[in-house]
C-alpha cells in the first residue's frame, strides 16, 4: 500500500467526518424504502459515496436501479440496471487507470523537484481509474445533469423536474467554478494555494480540468489536475527578476600585525635606546547592509532555476584592539654633565576607518514549501586603516637644562585585503516578504541575514 501525505489523509478524515450525507443529498430522489430503512440508507449511502467519486453519471444509473429494484420490483440484473452498472462502474475504473498514468506524465514533465513531484504523485495515485467514455443509448441525458448539477452544488436542494434544462443550469456553474480555477492558476495567492480547503475543493472538482475523464462536461479548465498539485506544492512562482534588501550579521576575522620601534642615542653618554612593540588588529564580526536581484532561469522552483546575485557594504565593525596598548617606557641619560629622563609613549590605534563590501552569486539546489538550499562565491574586499602615535618627552632636575628633546610622531597604517569565498546557505521563509538566511562561508565563517522581499 501506498504512503500517502499526511495532508491528504488529513483531509479524507475531514471529509468523512464532516461532509454532507449523500443521502440527504439525493433524497428527493430516492425511493422511500431507502429513506425509511435504516439499513438500507446505511448501504446506499456508502454507494453514493463511492459512485459519486468516480463520476456522478453513475449516480443517475444507481438511483434508476434502486427504483427498478425496490419500487418497480424488479430483481433480474440485466432489467433492473445492476449489470449495467457494474459493467460500466468497471470500465470507468480502467479509464480512469489511463488517466492517472496521464497526470504522472504531466507531473514528471512540470517539475524537476522529486519531493514536489512525490507529493503531487500521492494524490493522483489515489484515483485509480478515472475516464468517462459516452454512455449506453437510453440514458437521460437532462437527468445526468441534474445529478451533476446536484453534485457540483450541494446546496441545491431542488427535486429533479423533467420540464427544466438542466445542462444549461450546470454549464452556469461549471463555468463559474472553471473561471475561478483557471484565475487562481494563473494569478494565485499562497495563502489559498497552501490551505487544505483549497485541496478539498480541486479533488472534489477533479471532473472540471483539462484532460479529466468526464467527457460530457462542457467546459474545462485550461490544466490538467497534475499541473494544479505541482503548483501547489511548488514554491511561489520566480517573476523574471526579484528585488530584496538585507542586514546581515558575520562572525568573520581579519588579523592585522604591525610594529613601531625607537632607536635613538641618548645625550653624550651614547645611550642606547631600543623599543620594538609589535600589536595586532582584528576585525572579529561584521554588520552588513545590503541590495540583491533574483534572476529567473526557469519557470518553476527546482535545481538551478534563478541565480541570485547580491552587494552590500559593512556599515558596522567589532574589534579586538591590541592589549599591550598604550605602552610608555623611561631610559635615563648624561648630557653636559646634566642628568634627564626619556619618556616614551606609544598611544592606542587612533582614527580608525573600515571599507568593507562584498558581492555574491549562488544557485538553489533544493527548494521545499518554506525553505531552500543551495550554493555560491563571494568575494569580499576589505580595507582597514588606522594611527598610532608615538611621542618623547625629556624632562631633569637640572636648573640649567639643555636641549630637551620632544617630539610626537604619527604612524599610519592601511591593510587591504581581496577575500574570494565559496559558500552554501539555507533560506527559511518566514513570510511573503521576510526570509532567513543561514550561511557558512569558507575559511570558517558562519552568518545570519534578514532579507525582506519576496520570498522564494
């Protein structure tokens, strides 16, 4: 036996729990007996049921039999339309067989996403036969409508009446209902799409799209049955290309090492002085602001079907700073038989400035209802400039001091850095417009984005 998706036994649960009596629903119809026994209705709803799920045609011919039957009383199979009736309940089944294997083909050739495929296979799997050749001569073909008619709309309550046209009051509804089909098709919200009621409604309809085995029904949709279940299991249909802005946050190091050292002889004893302090920078995460583009490639969502491409500028940085910054450092000298102090001090990084921006590309690989995967490169350019000072200060105790140095010199330092990537992400769609991103990036990088635009 085959699994089926829980969403579609959700809604066979529903619909046996919850849907109208078929019973009450063709009652003015039926004969009394069936109405008055409790074990006949029992039967004869079952029956109702069933019939009415392969084509309501078959509904007229069970009604006709139930009256030769047990009105007229008459018992021979051949004359009370029980022979017939299997015998076309039987063809039926095998037409609806080549129609089923139809709608697989279909489904293979509109989609490329084996999940989506799987899941739109399950559902018409489920109908294992459904076709309509024309029936035997003899049939009432107004009654036939009425019964459909009565299906289509089981709010009508309305008994059957000979003198009334019931093709054109069924070809009213059967166009109102193939219109809203194909409107939805063609220009569908997700919401309506994704609901279970929506689902309900195009396998309760099944009669009315393209292809279908009803070939009495006047008007059809312009898809079959298959292409609507891949629609509604694919993700939102890609325009030709799709707008998004984002923020995203990144845990991405760059470590820069410089150096500042002082060689200087001191006064006229020749002292020497030699301080060498070697710090490093790091740039440990990153706050980005972004714009990309989403490029179809093809018309549904499946292995490579649009390209994305994106830019955004850091406008936020975390740094580690050096911890043996700010330093200061003394060295005492003898000049002209005075005696003085040195003092040395190197500052903190001073006027620091980030350029940081970056472009991407990447493809989708896989896509499901509300998330996808998939892979790409980037490239990251990135310059970090900053400046530390480094200054002297003599001082003495002499009261004749003499040439007392000071000074205060400004280092500058500029790193650039070119960073090409390749990355793999998952997209979450929380909404229409808002979509989560999680990304890892090589070396070893991990980021979290915000995009809001229209969610793939």
């Amino acid at each position: 036996m085959k699994i089926k998706s829980l969403l579609f036994f959700w809604i066979i649960c529903v619909q046996l729990i919850y849907s109208q009596s078929y019973v009450e629903l063709f009652k003015e119809s039926l004969p009394k007996i069936i109405l008055e026994n409790t074990e006949f209705r029992s039967t004869v709803e079952k029956n109702l049921e069933y019939y009415s799920s392969i084509s309501p045609k078959l509904v007229y011919f069970y009604i006709d039999h139930l009256h030769k039957k047990h009105v007229m009383g008459i018992n021979d199979p051949d004359s009370n339309l029980s022979k017939k009736l299997s015998d076309l309940t039987v063809r039926m089944l095998l037409l609806r067989n080549q129609w089923v294997l139809s709608e697989k083909e279909i489904i293979n050739n509109s989609t490329e996403n084996k999940l989506i495929e799987s899941k739109s296979k399950a559902i018409v799997e489920d109908y294992f036969t459904e076709n309509v050749s024309l029936l035997d001569n003899g049939a009432d073909t107004n009654k036939i409508y009425y019964f459909y008619l009565k299906y289509l709309d089981k709010s009508n309550d309305e008994a059957y009446e000979p003198k009334n046209d019931y093709y054109k009051k069924c070809y009213s509804l059967i166009r109102d209902k193939v219109n809203y089909l194909n409107n939805i098709y063609s220009g569908y919200e997700r919401t309506e799409l994704e609901s279970e009621k929506f689902l309900e409604y195009i396998l309760e309809n099944k009669f009315l799209f393209k292809n279908s085995y009803s070939g009495e029904i006047p008007l059809k949709t312009d898809f079959t049955l298959g292409e609507m279940l891949v629609r509604i299991y694919s993700p939102s249909s890609l325009e030709d290309y799709q707008v998004y802005l984002f923020v995203e946050g990144l845990y991405e190091n760059y470590s820069f090492e410089d150096n500042i050292a002082i060689a200087e002889t001191l006064g006229t004893t020749n002292s020497i002085v030699d301080i060498s302090e070697t710090f490093k920078n790091e740039v440990v995460a990153l706050i980005d602001l972004g714009v990309g583009a989403k490029i179809k490639l093809k018309d549904q969502k499946s292995f490579l079907s649009h390209v994305d491409i994106s830019g955004s500028l850091s406008i936020l940085k975390f740094l580690n700073e050096p911890e043996n910054l700010p330093r200061s450092a003394s060295r005492t000298y003898r000049n002209m038989n005075n005696d003085y102090t040195a003092k040395y001090f190197i500052s903190e990084p001073e006027n620091s400035s980030l350029l940081s921006f970056k472009f991407s590309s990447s493809i989708p690989l896989f896509f499901e209802s509300y998330f996808s995967a998939g892979v790409g490169v980037e490239y990251r350019y990135l310059k970090y400039s900053y400046d530390i000072k480094n200054s002297r200060n003599d001082e003495t105790l002499s009261s004749t001091p003499v040439n007392l140095v000071s000074y205060d010199k400004t280092n500058s330092f500029e790193h650039i850095e070119n960073r090409i990537s390749a990355l793999a992400y998952v997209d979450f769609n929380m909404s229409k417009i808002f979509t989560l991103r999680l990304q890892y990036k090589t070396p070893n990088v991990v980021s979290l984005s915000i995009r809001v635009g229209p969610s793939l």
